[in-house]
C-alpha cells in the first residue's frame, strides 16, 4: 500500500507517523469483515486472541465470552 490508500480507507493511516497501525482483519468468504483488532503502534498484537476469534466464528455458533475451542457453545432459547 505504497499510496496508503488501503490504511487510509479502512482508517488505520496513523496520522502522526503516516504508516498504517497494526491491525488484523477476519473476512469470511463472501467478503464479510468479521472482526477487526487494530492496535496502537507502540502495542503489540496477540494472535493467540485472533486464533481464539477465528475459531469461535468457525463454529457457527453463538460462544460465551472468553470462550475457547472444546468449551460448551450458548445455545439460545426460543
């Protein structure tokens, strides 16, 4: 993104130093951002975090805060 239009739009520019911010996007397959963690640039990123969100999307069911893979999943009542 030698332009920072990519940074620029999805609003990740760091204005004061002009370089995009650590962020990590999740988007499904049709093109659905499903999460988004940006981060300050003096922050580091915790991927263990992202892998726990990624599997919790890929459940297709709706998890618990702080839920891990193995854990029960909520099941809503109706």
């Amino acid at each position: 993104d030698i332009r920072r239009e990519l940074c620029g739009a999805l609003g990740i520019l760091d204005p004061k130093e002009g370089v995009a911010q650590r962020a990590t996007f999740i988007v499904d397959p049709d093109n659905v951002i499903r999460f988004v963690s940006v981060n300050d640039l003096s922050i580091g990123r915790n991927p263990q975090e992202v892998l726990r969100v990624l599997n919790a999307l890929q459940t297709g069911e709706l998890t618990p805060c702080n839920w891990h893979p193995g854990q029960a999943v909520l099941k809503p009542v109706v």
